[in-house]
C-alpha cells in the first residue's frame, strides 16, 4: 500500500489521474490546495490565486485561470457564472443549487432536494437539455 495513501498529495495526483490529466507541478499544487483536505470548496480563480501565493507556489493568475478551466473540461470542476464578470468552481461536480450572497461575494451549497421542477421548456429542435444550474441571489435582510 502506499504509505502516502489519504494525504493531500495523494488525493491531488488521484484526482487528476481520474480524469486522465497529467499531473504536473502546478496541477498538483492548486489540486491540492482544491481537494486535499477531502472536502469541498467554490473557488474564483482569483482565490485560488491567493492561496497557492500563500503557499509560496510560484504561479501566475493565468496559469490559474488556465488550470481551472482543463480541470472544468475533465470533469473534475463546475463552473457557476453569476453574472458575466464573475465565475466560480465548484470541487462537488453533482448537481446541486447554489446560494450567492450578495454582500459578501460567496458561494455555497443549497440543500440537496430544495429546489424542484415540475415541469422545464422543451429545448428546441435539435437540441438537448444538457444542465440546469440555480443560483438564488441571497442579501442579508
């Protein structure tokens, strides 16, 4: 067994070999920093850009920008929009809704189950319904 077995390092390079990316140095610095605890996070670019610096990582923001985006393409990450400046990724890739507070710029997890559809548009012809996403806007009262 690998004595590295449930450290942050090793869930980074599982993460990254599940979708068949290759883990280079700085894939597995901001996996890491993504997964390695074992829980969940929404993250910008911006705070991940952050995080790895604090770390004393030398990466620049693009390299970032660009890591999030193969890490989307895998599988590995969602990409929620809330408005057209500001994206964030998601680590927890099922379908769920999110909360956007508006005061503070965060994102979390709605509880599983509390959104429900009766009944979506039909999409048009040729076309298929590939994800819904839902943030709902929250502002502190």
């Amino acid at each position: 067994m690998d004595e590295r077995a449930g450290t942050p390092a090793w869930r980074a390079a599982n993460w990254l070999a599940s979708a068949g990316l290759r883990p280079t140095r700085q894939r597995l610095v901001l996996a890491e920093l993504l997964i390695g605890d074992g829980n969940d996070r929404h993250v910008t670019a911006e705070s991940l850009y952050e995080a790895a610096c604090g770390t004393g990582t030398n990466v620049s923001l693009a390299t970032v920008y660009n890591t999030l985006r193969s890490f989307t393409v895998a599988g590995l990450l969602t990409e929620i929009t809330v408005d057209g400046t500001r994206s964030y990724f998601d680590t927890d890739v099922s379908d769920h809704a999110h909360f956007y507070w508006e005061d503070d710029g965060r994102l979390t997890d709605a509880p599983l189950g509390a959104v429900q559809f009766e009944r979506l548009p039909d999409p048009p012809e040729g076309a298929e319904i590939a994800k819904v996403d839902v943030v709902i806007r929250l502002r502190r009262s």
